[in-house]
C-alpha cells in the first residue's frame, strides 16, 4: 500500500465538489462515476493537484484555489455573438459546451458557450470560472498506476482505465 500516493504519472480517483465564491455548488462528481486524472500532467487546475501531491486513499482535501491556480483570469473582449448555424458540426447550442476554433494566426484556441438566445449563442475564449476563487472539497477514492496507453496520452483513461475516448 506504500505506493499509494498521488505521484507523477499515477492515476487518481476523487470525489469532489466544487463551489464558488457564494457557495454555490458549480460542479460535483457524486452521483456519477469520480474523475479519474493522471497526476503530474496538467489535467487539473495546478493550485489542486498541488494539494493532492503525496496524499493517499480515503483523504480528504479542502482546498481554496485562487483564479491564477484555478481557470486563469479573465482576459480578451469578452463573449461574441454568433450564429447557431456557424459552430462547428456535431457542437450543440448548451451554455457550457467548449469547442476549439481557429484564430487568424492559426493557432486553435478554446471556446466556451456562455449564454444562448433563440439562433444566436455568445462564445469566450475565458473557461466559465475564469476569474472566480475555486472551493475544492475532495475526497481520493482510488489510486492505482497508469496503463503505458495512458502515459502516452497524457490522461487518464476513466476509473479503470478500460474507457474509451474520442481522439
Ligand atoms: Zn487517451
């Protein structure tokens, strides 16, 4: 049991909740399967994982990560308004949803679905808690090493390390 401790390249499993700044509970993985991520690869926000590091089974963190630890600080023009019809195949219209899009120099930069009315959405290139003091409260329920597959992606292939995923 010695080894099970979130290191560099283990797979972590943890329950979490995550709430803002009022308290308000803005995502949780109780009631679905815990996430699953690869310790040591940017797969979390830095200000947690760095509070995992060295932690084993059945710990408990709560931990309160600030926006330059978290999902960055807000920055750019803000949201834009485009037309429903013009997101990329197979991206529905859901506050929340991100897509990679095309910037004039070429480089795919991350959008997120901030608010959609009727035909038209309204994209931004900060992640929705951009800018916003992150509440962890998190509970590790498995830890267990990394398949080579795994390793070679760079993340975690679900709890087991059996799940599928698009590439
Ligand atoms: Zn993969």
């Amino acid at each position: 049991m010695a080894d099970e401790t979130a290191t560099k390249d283990k797979v972590v499993c943890i329950h979490y909740v995550l709430r803002d700044e009022e308290g308000n509970v803005s995502d949780t993985s109780y009631g679905r399967d815990p996430l699953a991520y690869l310790h040591g690869h940017d797969n979390i926000v830095s200000g947690l994982e760095k509070e995992l590091e060295g932690k084993t089974v059945g710990d408990h963190v709560q931990v309160t990560v600030a926006p330059e630890e978290g999902y960055g600080l807000r920055s750019g023009p803000g949201p834009q308004r485009i037309r429903v019809r013009d997101l990329p195949r197979g991206v529905e219209p859901l506050v929340g949803n991100s897509f990679a899009a095309q910037s004039s120099d070429g480089t795919e930069v991350p959008l997120w679905i901030v608010r959609v009315e009727n035909n038209k959405v309204w994209v931004d290139t900060n992640h929705p808690l951009a800018g916003t003091t992150l509440d962890f409260d998190v509970t590790i329920v498995r830890i267990r090493d990394a398949t080579p597959e795994e390793l070679q992606h760079g993340h975690a292939h679900g709890v087991s390390g059996m799940h599928g995923h698009q590439h």
